[in-house]
C-alpha cells in the first residue's frame, strides 16, 4: 500500500501552486511496451466501483477529527499508445492504474492521502490519515450522498481502448506511407496514436455523488524535410475528448499531408528580422498563448497569494475592448473538455475577460471557498495521487467582428504566425518568449516568405492591450498537456484570426 499523508499550509500550497513558469507538452511521452490485448470491458468491470455505502463511511472517518470538508475520488485509468518510427513500429504499450485518494480541508490547510489498495480496511487508514488535518472536539456532521446526473460533452461512440493495438497500426502504417511518398525531401516521419480512459468516482460530505468516464485520444504524425543543409519539421494532429470512430484511414492521410506541407513550407525559411513588428496569428492554431500568457495569470491560487499579474484587476479594463477570454469546459469533443471536474463540479463556462474588463477567475474549491467565489468547475488532477488545483480546460479568445482578410491587408510589414510553438512564461509578470514553427512575413498585405528562428517576446498584459482586430473565425484547434505544479492535464486552446499592433521579434537578423 502507498499511502502518504500530506498536510498542506496554505503557504506551502500556494507556493507549490504557482512556481514556476509553465509548459505545454506538444508531443506525448511514449512509453516502451510489448503488445498486448485489451482487458475486460472497461465500462461494466472497473476494480473500483465502491459503493455509496463504503463512500459514506470513508468520508465519516475523514471528517472525525473536525475537519471541514471530506472528499473521495476514485479512478481507473487505462492508457494506450502505439507509434511508428523509421518505417516500423516502434513500440506499443498499456499501462492500468487505479486508486483512490481523500482530502480533508480545514480552514486553509489540506490533508490529503491516496491508496493503490482498494480494500476497505486500507481506505479506512487513508482516510484516517488525511483526517488528522484538523484537531477538533467533535466530529463534523456529513450529507448523505445523493446521485446526480450530468450532460455529457464528450464525443465517444467506439472506446480506443476497446481497438486491439494492429488495428490502430493500420492508421499509422497509412499515414507513414502517404508522408513519405508526400515529397522526396521528406527524411523522416514519426507517427503516434494515444488513448487514455479514465473512470473517476467522487463522492464528498456536501452530498456530492458523480461519476464520468473520460475518454482522450489522439493521432499525431511529425515529419522531418532535408534538402542541402536546410532542415525543417512539420506535424499535424487531430485530438480530443473523441471516441475511435473519429479516426480512419482518410484522417490518417490528411494529417500525414498537412505535416508534409508544414514540412516543405518551412523548409526554404529565411532567418526572421528582430525588431517591433505587428503581427497577425492565424485561427485556431495560436491559443496556447492565451493559455500560457493570459490564463494562467488568471488561476485564483495566484490571485489569492497575490503572486498574479491580475491579482488586483477584477472589474477592470485589462485588456482591449474588443478582446474577450473564456475558460469553458463544455466544448463538446474538445481535448480540455470535462463533464465534472476532479471535484464533482460540472464543467462550464467561464467568461474571464469580458470587452476588455476583468470579470472572473478560475477556480478550484479550496481557493473559492477561502476567495468566497463560485466554483467555476476548474479544479482538476493529474491523478488519484494528486490533490486539485485551479486549472484550465479549453481557453481561447472569444470571435470578434474584423474580416480576416482586412485583418492581413491591413498590415504593411510585420509577421504572419501559422502555429505558436512552446513557451516560456512567467505568471508573476506575465513576461513570456514564444518559437513560431510555422511563420511567414507579411508584405503590404500579403504572407510572403516563410522566416525561421522567430521568437515571440514580451508580456502578456501588454499584448492584451495591443490587440486590435479579431476575426469571427474562432477555432480551438490547439491542444497538449498543461503542467502545473508537477501536475500533467489535458487541455485545449483556441483563438479567432487576430492583429496585434506591436510586439517583439527576436530574430535572427537585426
Ligand atoms: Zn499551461
């Protein structure tokens, strides 16, 4: 049994909770595995189906030393990938996990521990140790457990787990072949396909009773152009909350194709010019900068500790009037999307930036109970052995009312921006650097050359204030895994096309 008791205080928790900067994964870790077929119906033959009863009683021992607020989360995770590499498979893997953690909060501090051994007299030990948070006379009363239905966002007909592993090779093999015969420049292409189905169960002493099964998959396939000593890559993916029958052989083919124009696009690329240019990013494909720039300014544990650039901007003007930032974990199919949070609170939206103005923030229980705030249904885990935070699920800027194509003419000079890449950002101040993989210059209206080496750099208030025109064209088309804290979480972006009037280029010539 692994269970360990993990007092909180709330500065140790904040601390944990905003440190450092943040980076989004754009390619999942592959593991090494043999070939394997699928278990037992995940749906019907979870190991972990505890029931009201066993819930009931575990939330009654967590909350015997007093303390305020008891919960139980329980999870069954099965995750599948296969890849293909060097025109072979490369490696396919399972992996099943499952426990149960319980937290107990009281007042600012937060008891947590987890179990791997889901028999009773385990549970009963783990809930005894989160328990011990609080040191109070009397016990806290609890609710009874009440079951409650929630709508479902996801788009899942066909489970990936249920598609024995050479069935998903099929796609791969399918993408590899229209990659490689794609252009005789084309040296390499990886390919990957991901699934992971996760069954959680939250019960808690406020009567909160849910349970979701979580499905997430994806195809991804990378390619690598040479030609001379010029080099380039390209990728394409197609992801989200998506059950199987989303994938087929013409998917495979159409992602292996785009990877390759991306390839061969990029592959003349000049060095871009540094300087202070307006730039105009493409839609859908550049809303992990909200996310990173903007969004993570906007989670409450930073709010709360003051550690947040937007700590004290509610209800004001923080960014242009015609700019507006939604969380909203209710896109159906999206990659972030959640019918609840690891909370049990049902996924919605979040208007964060409203015309310009501040609005709201995003929320996990803890934070909006010590903020007296309204749960936004933001508070999420990596896993069972991890307690909650305040994170995003799908954020993108909301549509506006430019035509694209005004948005491009109305450029003399300055960067086109395909794709944002990975960033580095600090939520404190907001100062972030951006790579572009897909990138072009802009002349007298017109995308001309495509640049390598940009960098995008500043703050992201600043550029909030800068942005001057917005497309109606909003896509969420982004997506990979948001790290918070050593916490791994799906999430997805999106932004409409958009012209930001000034920013800084870091490039490669001055
Ligand atoms: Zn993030």
């Amino acid at each position: 049994m692994k269970s360990y008791f993990r007092p909180i205080t709330r500065r140790k928790f904040i601390k944990s909770g905003i440190a450092g900067g943040a980076i989004i994964a754009t390619y999942p870790v592959w593991k090494l595995f043999s070939f394997s077929t699928p278990p037992s119906d995940f749906y019907v033959n979870p190991a972990c189906n505890l029931s009201k009863e066993t819930l009931e009683k575990l939330i009654e021992i967590a909350l015997q030393k007093g303390g305020e607020f008891a919960e139980v989360y329980v999870e069954y995770n099965v995750g599948n990938q296969i890849y293909l590499e060097e025109d072979k498979i490369y490696g396919a893997g399972r992996g099943v996990d499952m426990g149960v953690g319980i937290r107990v909060l009281h007042g600012e501090k937060t008891g947590y521990a987890y179990s791997d051994d889901l028999s009773f007299e385990r549970l009963k030990q783990t809930a005894e140790v989160a328990s011990h948070i609080a040191s109070e006379k009397t016990a806290k009363e609890h609710t009874g457990l009440k079951s409650s239905q929630i709508p479902s966002y996801y788009l899942v007909k066909v489970s990936p787990d249920n598609i024995i592993p050479q069935d998903k090779a099929k796609l791969l093999w399918k993408a590899n072949s229209v990659g490689r015969e794609y252009d005789k420049r084309i040296n390499q292409v990886n390919i990957g396909f991901s699934d992971t189905n996760k069954k959680i169960i939250i019960a808690n002493s406020e009567g909160t009773w849910v349970e979701d099964v979580q499905t997430i998959s994806r195809l991804l396939v990378s390619i690598n152009a040479i030609e001379g000593d010029k080099r380039s890559r390209g990728y394409a993916y197609k992801d989200g909350t998506l059950g199987y029958e989303h994938y087929d052989l013409k998917v495979a083919e159409e992602l292996a194709k785009d990877a390759g124009r991306m390839a061969l696009a990029m592959l003349p690329a000049e060095d871009a010019p540094a300087g202070e240019y307006p730039i105009v990013m493409a839609k859908g494909h550049c809303g992990t900068f909200f996310h990173e720039a903007i969004g993570h300014s906007l989670e409450s544990d930073g709010i709360r500790k003051k550690t947040s650039c937007f700590w004290d901007k509610e209800g004001k003007m923080i960014a242009s009037p015609i700019s507006s930032l939604a969380d909203d974990g209710t896109v159906p199919g999206a990659r972030g999307t959640i019918n609840v949070d690891d909370e049990g609170v049902p996924g919605q939206k979040t208007i964060l930036i409203n015309k310009g103005k501040c609005v709201n923030f995003i929320y996990d229980r803890l934070n909006a109970k010590l903020m007296k705030a309204r749960l936004t249904g933001n508070g999420r885990r990596e896993s069972y052995q991890h307690y909650p935070l305040p994170r995003m699920t799908n954020t993108y800027l909301m549509a506006g009312e430019d035509d694209p194509d005004d948005i491009l003419k109305s450029v003399q000079k300055g960067i086109y921006i395909a794709r944002i890449g990975g960033g580095n950002v600090s939520w404190v101040t907001g100062r972030f650097v951006f790579s572009v993989p897909e990138g072009y210059l802009i002349e007298d209206g017109q995308i001309t050359k495509p640049l390598k080496g940009i960098q995008l750099m500043g703050s992201g208030p600043e550029v909030l204030k800068n942005i001057v025109m917005v497309g109606p064209d909003m896509e969420i088309l982004g997506g990979g895994t948001c790290g918070k804290s050593g916490q791994g979480k799906p999430v997805s972006d999106g932004n409409p096309t958009l012209k930001v009037s000034k920013i800084t280029i870091g490039g490669a010539k001055v």
